[in-house]
C-alpha cells in the first residue's frame, strides 16, 4: 500500500504491536510512514479501505461490543411485567 499511495514510504516496512485485551477484540497499532505529517490521512483512509476490503473478502465480521446482565428469576420476571407488586 505504501507503494502506490501518494506520500507513502515505498521502502519502509509497516509493523503491528498488539496492546490491549478490548471488550470486542484485540487491539493494535499499526505503524506506517507517510513523507510529511499530511500524508498520514490518506495512507490512514487507504489503509482502512483495504483492511475493510479484506475482511469482507475473508468472510471476518467486527463484532459490536454487547454487555451481558445476570438477574435472580424473580428480577427478570419483574422486568419483563410477569411479577405483580
């Protein structure tokens, strides 16, 4: 990619450093290298591009984050309007 983007470095080699256990994922960062400070907008939306390009084409969906609530029987039933008080 940082071939045939405008600004990007054709000789340098992107690297990945994984950081942190996520509530959807593992999260990283991905370190490429643009000339000049501008340059990194485009190298970032191209990038994405082709990660969403290749996830869609590997079949990889991003889960949504989701949140889990375990409740006695008796809450649950109130919640749901089974329960009279």
């Amino acid at each position: 990619m940082l071939q045939t983007v405008p600004g990007g470095v054709p000789t340098f080699e992107p690297f990945i450093r994984y950081h942190t256990f996520g509530p959807a994922g593992v999260q990283c960062t991905v370190i490429l290298f643009g000339r000049e400070f501008t340059d990194q907008y485009l190298i970032k939306h191209e990038f994405l591009k082709r990660v969403q390009a290749r996830y869609r084409q590997e079949g990889i969906v991003i889960p949504y984050p989701t949140t889990t609530l375990h409740l006695p029987a008796d809450t649950a039933a109130a919640l749901r309007g089974g329960a009279h008080g």
